[in-house]
C-alpha cells in the first residue's frame, strides 16, 4: 500500500512540474489534493467531504488575518484539504471503529500526522507541509506529535487555523461513534477549550464570525448554512464594505446611485475581491449581486429537463421565499455545457447558488 501510494504521488508531482504558468499550476496543485482527499474518503467514507468543509471553514477564518493574501490564502486551502493525508496508511477498521479505540490502535491514528506531512514533503512549493504536521498540536502544548514540544505561537499558524475548523467540523459532523452537534454546542465547547487545545484569538474570532451570521439571520442558523455564508455571502459584505469604505453610506435599494462611473467602480470592485480570494468569474457575480446589478443566467431554460408547468412552478416556489435555513433546488439537465460542470457557483433565477453535480442533475443551494 505505502510503495503504491508513493508511486501515484510521484506521478502527480510530474504532471505537476509539467504545467507551465502559475494559473495552471495553482489548478493542478488543487486538483491532486482533491484526489488526495478522496484517496482519505475511500478509506474512512465518515469524512466524506471532511476536507472540503475544512478547507472552506480555514478559508473564511484566514480572510479575517490581514497577514493573508491570495497566494497565501490559496496555499492555505490546498494544505486543509491534505490535513488528513496520512490516514491512508490506517487500517479502514480502526478509522471506523464505532467504539472507543484500544491504546495500540490511537497510537496508530496519531502517526497520520508525520505520515502525511513526509508524504507531502515534495509539493512544499504548493502547501504549508507545517500546517498537516502540526494540525494536532495542542496550543497549550501536547497533543502529537508530541517529540516536537511545541506550543502557542510556536505552532506555525497554518497549523492552528487548520486545527479550529477540523474542530469545528469535527463536532457538527455525525461520525460512526456519535451524532453531530449544533454549530451552538460545537462553538460552545471550542471556548472552552480556547488557550488549551485551540488558539484563543482564532477561535474567538471564528465565533464572532457565527454570532454575525447569527444577527444578520435573526436565527441560530445551522452549519450548513453556515458553510454557503462561507461561499457567497461573506464575499458580498466584502463588496459592500467596499462600496462604503469608498462612497459612505449608501441605498440598499440602489446601491450605486451617487457612483459617477458604474462601471469602473464595479470593476475596481472585482479586482478587490479577486485580491483578497476569489477568481475573476466568481467575484463578477459576487459584486453585481452586492450593488443590485443584473446578472447573467448560467443555465439556458431549453437546456432543462422540466415542462413550462414544471418550471413556472418551480419558480413561484422561490419567489415566495421559504423558512430560515438553506434552499435547495434540483435542475435535471437534458443538455450538458462545459460552463455547467467548470463554476461551483452559479446564478439561477437573478440569485447566486452553489452547484453540486449529481449524476444527470444539478443541486442548487443556498
């Protein structure tokens, strides 16, 4: 297993060295740690898109740290969704052990850690090999692996970002030995252990980040629907911060009615986000729907499986708005575009979504 997996990453590392300007590098760097985090899924099915949540909730957090720029930001992302890459050398059995584990065999759960980071040694240009090795150090110090003795902020803090979301994530995840919690109770127990497993600042500002959501929302919202906030709208508060930090107070109706040139200032708009985390595509969507603009459909109405009745139905469903939580809507697709498959993004019905693919339909929520 060891020699088999050695081998597929050096396979990847060529295609890797291969690519020639940073944009594809970037993509492919991405794409390999999406199979690296599948590789994990296959052994431990538990996690399933574990990763991918770990990621975004490190994301989110280190947009708040102004030492992290893009690159930064992108090299971040990357290491979250490897955290767990040294798993695959456990035995399935023991990761989805329904009981407590044995002392031999958390032994053998606590090597991931090394395993993974020395695994992941020879893409160190594309990730924070310190932020997979470390992610279990405790801030009080501790934790494993625990010959490297370190603690507070000499825990590089790739490392601590990553280890308040896997906490995070951990608890409102359901696993095979015990149910998920509530964003509430997960946030509730990181407080308490602020200072002594988990970075005090970070957590804190993490939970400043739900009771935010939580005002704005006027309910406690779910992880979930935390995890969309997380894709689309803290990119839009971004943008509005934008248009207040540079014309004052504005109309929320027509956010952009005392702006002399629209278009420059939306396109000064895009290059900030496109600064701080997101592609030149998305951050387009993200700013027309901060500033009220019309936005580009991504899905052509011929291109989707469902009657007029069908579809006139759906839509008075959407426009007559819903409960608190996230929305979600199932598009079968009689005619696949590449545009379909390539944005995890998308605008259905003048409001953005997330799309997930699932067989010969699309999910869309929000």
């Amino acid at each position: 297993m060891r020699d088999r997996e050695e081998r597929w990453l050096r396979e990847q590392l060529r295609d890797l060295e291969r690519t020639r300007s940073d944009h594809e590098r970037l993509t492919t760097a991405r794409h390999i740690a999406n199979l690296c985090r599948q590789r994990v899924e296959r052994h431990d099915p538990y996690t399933k898109e574990h990763s991918v949540r770990v990621a975004r909730w490190a994301r989110l957090l280190a947009r708040r740290i102004p030492t992290f720029d893009r690159a930064r930001l992108d090299r971040l992302e990357i290491t979250a969704l490897v955290h767990d890459y040294g798993k695959v050398d456990i035995d399935p059995r023991i990761l989805n052990k329904p009981g407590r584990l044995e002392e031999e065999e958390f032994e053998e759960v606590k090597r991931h850690p090394e395993r993974g980071a020395m695994r992941l040694e020879p893409f160190r240009d594309f990730l924070a090999v310190e932020g997979v090795l470390y992610h279990h150090v405790r801030y009080e110090g501790g934790g494993y692996p625990g010959r490297m003795r370190l603690k507070r902020h000499q825990i590089p803090i790739e490392a601590r970002i990553i280890a308040v979301a896997d906490t995070f994530d951990a608890l409102t995840s359901t696993r095979a030995y015990r149910t998920g919690r509530s964003p509430q109770e997960a946030l509730g127990i990181m407080l308490s252990e602020a200072g002594r497993q988990l970075d005090p600042v970070l957590v804190h500002l993490f939970a400043s980040y739900y009771r935010m959501e939580a005002r704005d929302r006027g309910y406690e919202p779910g992880a979930m629907t935390i995890e969309l906030s997380a894709l689309m709208d803290e990119e839009i508060r971004r943008a509005r911060e934008f248009l207040r930090a540079h014309v004052g107070s504005y109309d929320r109706r027509d956010p952009l009615r005392h702006v002399a040139d629209r278009e420059a200032f939306v396109r000064a708009a895009i290059a900030h986000l496109e600064s701080l985390s997101v592609s030149a595509e998305d951050a387009e969507k993200f700013v027309r729907a901060a500033y009220r603009l019309p936005l580009e459909e991504t899905f052509l109405r011929e291109d989707i499986a469902l009657s007029d009745g069908e579809y006139a139905q759906l839509l008075a469903g959407l426009r007559d708005g819903g409960g608190p939580g996230h929305r979600e809507v199932c598009l079968p697709i009689r005619r696949w575009r590449e545009r379909y498959l390539g944005s995890e993004i998308v605008v259905f019905d003048q409001k953005l979504w997330k799309c997930v693919v699932d067989g010969n339909r699309l999910i869309l929520l929000r």
